[in-house]
C-alpha cells in the first residue's frame, strides 16, 4: 500500500508542476491593444456577436460565406477583431475563436459547432494566423469535406492537404521576422500546386492583429491598418 501510495502522490506532483509550468507559460501572452482597436472600430454598423464560449462574430446584413479564425499562439484573441470587422465588411461571416490559454493546439477541434451556430452559411473556410493557422491547417485536413478553402496568415501547414479538393491561399509580410522561413519552403509540397501566395511588402507578423509588436519581429515600414485592410480585402476576394 505505501508503495502504492508514493506512485500516487508522484503522479499528483508531476501532474501539479506540468499544469504550474503551463500556467506560467502561457499567462505571459500578448495582450490586445484595446486603444488602437476601438481607433479601428468606430462605429456599430456591423453585428459584433458573442458566442457562449468566447468566441466573437461579425455577422454582416446579407452573406452566403463564413470564415473560421483560429488566434497566433499566446495572442488575445480579440487583438484580431479589426480584421473580423474588416471581412464583414467585405460581406463575409467572421467568427474569432476563442482559444484556451490562447493556445489553438489546446482546441483544434474548435470549429466542430460554428457551422451549426450559423445553418445559413453556404460555404465555410478556415483561416489562422501564425500557430493558428498550423492548427486550422491540421483540422481541415481531418474535415475537408466540411469547408471549401483554407486562409495561412504567416504559417505553414504540417498537414498534407494536396489530396483534398480545399483551396489554399497564404500570405505574410516580407518583414516578418518571426515565422520561420525554412520550414515554410519546407512544408510548401504539403499544400495543393493551386495554392495562392502573396507577400505583404512592408508587412511584418504582428500586422495581422493589433497586440503591439511582437519579439523577434522585423520593422514593418507599412502601417497595420494597411495591412489588416489589405488582407481583408485579398481574403475577400480569394472567397468570392
């Protein structure tokens, strides 16, 4: 019994410091720039809609199309909302998931439920920035039938989707200096040979959100309403 007990009592202890080292981790993110954020949104003429678990929506007047968004890796997920705002603006459904910890690799499946939230959607996407996108990657290469097109912002794609019949389209900043090139080119052969990659000259990592700058990034020489309006509006157009 004492042996018994001693097994326990090292499983609770490592079982306490494996979730301690993950609070830690993870309490230290990157915080929305509610200032620049309300700059951004001055007004109330899109829907803004807060789902039971977090999650926002942007839900403009008329749309057929709707985008899943998984968050970069420890960002708050509501430093995203000007380019959810931006995408309604564009007439196309938005919905920001929140993630736990701000960690999409904790919920990859968060995606199950938006489609039933939102019946009158007719065709679906998923879109992520940085560790987001590697996530929404990996989902829609176990649910390809559920979505038509996948949107990688700074991020790559671990998952193999060339025999899916999803469309990809990838963009990033030519100063970005924190998504790791090499293994970009790397997993490039996992995406199908119709993908669609643009490069944001002047655009850095953090520019796809507002949560300030991001260490490690390069010095974007392109202001981030610039650069947020600019992907909304490449993201637009590559859904209709």
């Amino acid at each position: 019994m004492r042996k018994i007990a001693k097994i326990l009592l090292s499983v609770v202890l490592i079982l306490a410091i494996s979730f301690g080292a993950l609070y830690i981790y993870a309490s230290d993110y990157y915080r929305a720039d509610t200032e620049a954020i309300a700059a951004f949104l001055p007004d109330a003429s899109i829907e803004r809609r807060e789902l039971p678990d977090g999650s926002v929506a942007y839900v403009p007047d008329s749309y057929t199309a709707g985008v899943v968004f998984y968050p970069g890796g420890k960002v708050e997920h509501t430093a995203y909302e000007p380019l959810m705002r931006a995408l309604a603006d564009y007439g196309v459904l938005a919905v920001l998931v929140k993630m736990p910890f701000n960690l999409a690799v904790l919920r990859i499946n968060a995606a199950d439920k938006v489609p039933d939230i939102f019946p009158e959607v007719e065709h679906w996407y998923m879109a992520g920035h940085s560790l987001g996108g590697s996530m929404a990657a990996s989902y829609i290469a176990k649910n390809s039938e559920r979505f038509d097109g996948l949107i990688l912002l700074a991020a790559y794609s671990t998952a193999n989707l060339t025999a899916t019949d999803v469309r990809v389209m990838s963009i990033y900043g030519s100063r970005d200096g924190v998504m790791n090139r090499e293994k970009y080119n790397e997993y490039l052969g996992n995406l199908p040979s119709s993908l669609e990659e643009y490069v944001i000259d002047g655009g850095n990592h953090a520019g796809f959100g507002m949560y300030g700058e991001q260490e490690g990034d390069g010095k974007a020489t392109l202001d981030r309403y610039d650069q947020i309006n600019m992907s909304a509006q490449m993201i637009a157009d590559f859904i209709k």
